[in-house]
C-alpha cells in the first residue's frame, strides 16, 4: 500500500494507493470534481512547479502549496537520511600552527560558506581560513598577534 504524505504549510495529510482509489473523481471542462466522505472539492487549476515533488493547486477557489513525498521519501526521512548532506560546524580551528594575522569576522556576526573568517601565517606564508559552512560567531577566543597550535580552537560558533 504504497503511502504518500502531502505537506502543505503545517498540515499533512498521510494517504495510501488505497485512499487513492476510494476518491470519486470527476474529470470535466473546468478541472475535476472530487467526492470524498460526503465533501465535495472543485479543482480548478493544477500548476506543476520545476521541482516534480512541489506543485500549488487551486481548490474551491483557494491555491495551496503541496510538497509530495512518495514512500521512499518517508524512508529516508524515518533513517534520518535527509540532512546526511547538510554541512554543520561547531567551531574554527587553526589548520597548522602559526600566527593570526587578522580575524575578518566580529562576534555576534553571522557568515556564509566560503567566506573569509581569518588569516594565518604558517611557515612565512598568509593563509585565508575560509568558512566551510554557514554559521554566527559566538564567541572569539583568540587575537591578532597570537600563536596557535594545529587543532586549537580560534572561534566558538552558536549551535543551531
């Protein structure tokens, strides 16, 4: 019984192939008619987005937004596969032992993947510390000037 969950803003509604094929659906000129436990729905317009999971519908007059998960979807969701890709960072650490030249970045301040977060001398060379992923400084524990060691933490990030 191969489950769906459509999502539309905070609701969800879960149905089977089964549920599927209870509906009395009515196609005709203006969209389809569907009966379903005594309700009646019109469908006027059905408008499918790039995205073949997203797709905004227009029902007795009013357009809702629906997210489409099939049952592979709610696998991964049940594995907690979805956020498997989702880069998160904790804090900054210095790469290589050296000298902090310049920290780029205040605290309090929020930065995205691939800016320029500090800058370390190692070995006469200038090496710009980049961001691996988005995030907000929590706190900065080191200064301009300071030595650090491989592995050291530089700046705390705010957990999310």
């Amino acid at each position: 019984m191969n489950p769906y969950k459509l999502i539309c803003q905070d609701d969800e509604i879960e149905l089977s192939s089964l549920d599927i094929q209870k509906l009395d659906i009515v196609d005709h000129q203006k969209g389809y008619h569907i009966l379903d436990d005594k309700r009646s729905f019109h469908i006027q317009e059905i408008h499918p987005s790039n995205n073949p999971k997203q797709v905004s519908v227009t029902i007795n007059g009013s357009t809702y937004d629906f997210e489409i998960k099939d049952h592979y979807d709610l696998l991964v969701d049940r594995m907690g596969l979805a956020d498997v890709g989702t880069k998160k960072i904790t804090d900054i650490k210095s790469p290589m032992p050296g000298l902090i030249l310049e920290i780029s970045i205040p605290q309090g301040a929020s930065f995205k993947e691939g800016d320029t977060l500090l800058i370390l001398e190692a070995m006469k060379m200038e090496n710009v510390i980049k961001a691996e992923a988005d995030g907000v400084v929590k706190k900065i524990l080191k200064n301009k000037s300071d030595a650090v060691e491989k592995g050291e933490i530089i700046i705390e990030l705010e957990a999310e």
